[in-house]
C-alpha cells in the first residue's frame, strides 16, 4: 500500500479541533465503534492495550454529561457551544487499571487515531481533559476498575479553524482565539522552533 508523504501531511494539518457542531447530524453507532477499532492497530507501551472506551450517542447521556465539560479555558465569556451547536455523540475513553497505573502515551495515540478517522469521515471534535469525572463516573459506571481520561466530543463541523504560523511573533503567545468573523484561529510554532540542534 503506498500513501504518500504530502496526503497524509494534509490530512493531519487540516485535522483540527472544532467546538461547535451541526448537532441535528447525528453520528451513527457503525460510525463510532469502527472509530475505536482504529485504536487497535495503535503502537503500545508494553503491548499492554489497557485503553477502553464507552461510546455515548443517546440524547439522555449527551444531556447529562454536556455539563460536565470544561470547553476552551481561554475563552472566558463562552460557556461552550449553545444547543444546536453540541456534539452529536462522545467517546470516552478509559483506563483499565489491572494492567497498571498508566498508560505511557497510549491514550494520545489512540487519541489521534480516532481523530485522523473522523476527519477522513468528515466528522471533527475535541479532545477534552477538564470535565468532572466523579460526576462522570455517576452517569456511567463500570466500576473502580476503570479510570477515565479524556472525553472526546464529535460531531459534523460547523465552525472555521484557520493555523497561524507563529513565525517572528512572541513565542509565549500560543493562544488560541476567535475573531470577530467567527473563525476559530489556532497558532503553532514554527519547525525551526522545534528542532534544537
Ligand atoms: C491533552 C489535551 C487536552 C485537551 N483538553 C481540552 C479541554 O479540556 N477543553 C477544550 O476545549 N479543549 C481541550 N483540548 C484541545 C486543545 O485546546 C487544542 O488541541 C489546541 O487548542 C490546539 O488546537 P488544534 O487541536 O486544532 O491543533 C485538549 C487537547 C489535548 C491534546
């Protein structure tokens, strides 16, 4: 199978967060479950493969667990996206603590594999570390065994992400921010930033 360099370079620098979302698209359950199977073919720190994941499309659950998220910490005045705007489905993914305390890595990985495959599927979302997972655990309990950690929101895109090279501007200045058009702008640093030697 050849994929080459430059596809798979655009794939992921279009590959971008998104919070607001054409809610009445829903995510068919096919969808989410052959997002999770990607996770399979994830490197893993041991081989271990202790991540799991609880797929969460019902309008109850959604409802429930919407409050619990904390979205876009630099945007003080938005208290993330209004109805009609929220993520069609969620995958949360889990650790399972009989394999051990941690996962190394593993959770970004499989993080960014689910991604990669929703953006091939024309889907988006966000990665999200703040939200509540005593309360989580309340909505959704598999017992002790299995840690929470990280909640990931999907959903048809309906918001504008634009990169912005961070090229000759100061390198602590990293935030993202939303200009007045509404399109969402997301600085990186520039290769030559990256490399040390
Ligand atoms: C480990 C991790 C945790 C994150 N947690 C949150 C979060 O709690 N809430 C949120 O709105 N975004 C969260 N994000 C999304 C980041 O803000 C986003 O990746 C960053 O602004 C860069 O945008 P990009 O993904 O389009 O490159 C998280 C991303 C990562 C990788």
């Amino acid at each position: 199978m050849e994929i080459d360099f430059e596809s798979l370079r655009n794939l992921m620098k279009s590959n971008r967060t998104v919070r607001r979302f054409n809610e009445k698209k829903e995510v068919s359950e096919d969808i989410l479950f052959s997002l999770v199977e990607l996770t399979r073919y994830c490197p893993s720190g041991r081989n271990a493969q202790p991540l799991r994941y609880a797929i969460v499309n019902s309008k109850e659950e959604k409802q429930k667990i919407f409050p619990l998220l904390k979205w876009a910490g630099y945007f003080k005045e938005w208290d993330g996206p209004e109805e009609g705007e929220r993520p069609a489905a969620y995958i949360i993914q889990y650790l399972d603590t009989k394999y051990g305390k941690e996962c190394l890595c593993d959770d970004g990985l499989q993080l960014e594999a689910i991604t990669l495959g929703m953006h091939t599927l024309g889907l988006a979302g966000c990665i999200i570390k703040a939200f509540n997972g005593a309360e989580l655990s309340k909505i959704l309990n598999f017992g002790d065994r299995y840690v929470s950690r990280y909640v990931l929101a999907i959903g048809y895109p309906r918001e504008h992400v634009q990169l912005e090279d961070m090229s000759g501007k100061d390198d602590t200045d990293f935030k993202y921010y939303r200009s007045a058009d509404g399109i969402h702008h997301v600085p990186k640093r520039p290769l030559s930033e990256l490399i040390l030697n």
